[in-house]
C-alpha cells in the first residue's frame, strides 16, 4: 500500500468484526513507531499490547466506551518524559508529547497497511487503566486503541476539512498565496 493511500484510508472505527485480528499484525504496526522523529535520539513511547479478556473489559470500563471493551485486542501507548526533561527542561514535556503524537500515527498508517482498524481513545481514567496494567507512577498514559478488522456494517464516516480551511500562506489567515515569479535574464 502507498503512503498517501493509507493516510487518506485511515478511519475511527468503533465497531469491528467477530473475527479475530492476526496479533503478528500489530505487532509489525508498532514496529513502524520505532521510526517516528525523537528529540535528541531518545525514543519515549512504549506500548502494551493487551489481549487478556478480563483486563480489556476493565479497560472498556475505564473509558466508559462501551466498543474499547468489546475489542480482541487493545495497545496502549505510554511515554516516559524523564530523560528529556532532564536533557531540555520544561520543553521535554512538549517534545515528549510531539514524540508519542508521531510515534502513534506511524502506528495508525502501518495498522492501515496492515487491513486494521481502531480508534484514538483519549478518555478514560488514567487510574484506573494504570492499575490494570500495573503502569508505574511518573509515566504518562498517551491514549488506548481496541484493534479489530473493520466489520462490513458501514458505519458514519469521518468529516475531512477541505485543504483551504487549515492552510496559510506567509501569515495567519491568509488564505492567497503569492505564486513566485520566475525572471528571465532579458527583463533583469
């Protein structure tokens, strides 16, 4: 699958098929994470990937979504910001949070290549799902993605905004790009 391909295929999907995903699969999908930027060569994301029946209906719990508990598998990103705070200061918070951002969506578009499906799932509580997966203190949960293949039930797709509704040109909001002229030596 091309690169563009997967990026404009990739999709929120809540609602999977019986069938259970090929485990081998998503683990390749994390493997591409590996290969997402990192400040100064540290690599702060980690990941869980949870396939036990019991603590995948505690993590559904924990975000109150009732799909998350219905998934086969689920993977759950963790960083760990303590080595670029120490290296940058209160900037290795932000680093840490672009890391793991890039990190997941490199995971996102290989699970695309992969003919998976999930969802980003950023609400839950963080205690609950720390002490499901004994998550030691200090560590920042990212967000927990249930894993499925997507069931043939269509369900409402995503709404894309329209390339000229996030792009600027030289300033903020100005949406009119000033097209670059090429000069010939005979006007010069």
């Amino acid at each position: 699958m091309q690169l563009e391909d997967a990026i404009k295929e990739r999709k929120s999907v809540r609602r999977f098929d019986l069938k259970e995903p090929d485990w081998r699969k998503i683990i390749r999908a994390i493997d591409m994470a590996r290969f997402a930027p990192s400040a100064g060569g540290q690599f702060v994301a980690k990941f869980i990937l949870v396939s036990d029946e019991k603590k995948i209906k505690e993590l559904g719990a924990a975000s109150q979504q009732e799909f998350v508990g219905t998934a086969k598998y689920i993977v759950v990103v963790v960083s760990d910001e303590s080595a670029l705070v120490r290296d940058y200061g209160k900037r290795g918070n932000r680093f840490c949070s672009q890391q793991a951002g890039a990190a997941i969506e490199n995971f996102l578009l290989a699970l695309v290549g992969q003919k998976l499906v999930t969802t980003w799932v950023g609400y839950f509580y963080k205690e609950q799902v720390r002490r499901t997966l004994e998550i030691p203190e200090g560590l920042h949960i990212e967000a927990l993605f249930p894993i499925g293949i997507e069931t043939k039930i269509k369900s409402k797709s995503e709404k894309k905004e329209k390339l000229e509704d996030v792009l600027y040109f030289d300033k903020w909001k100005n949406n009119k790009m000033i097209p670059r002229v090429k000069m010939s030596r005979e006007v010069v």
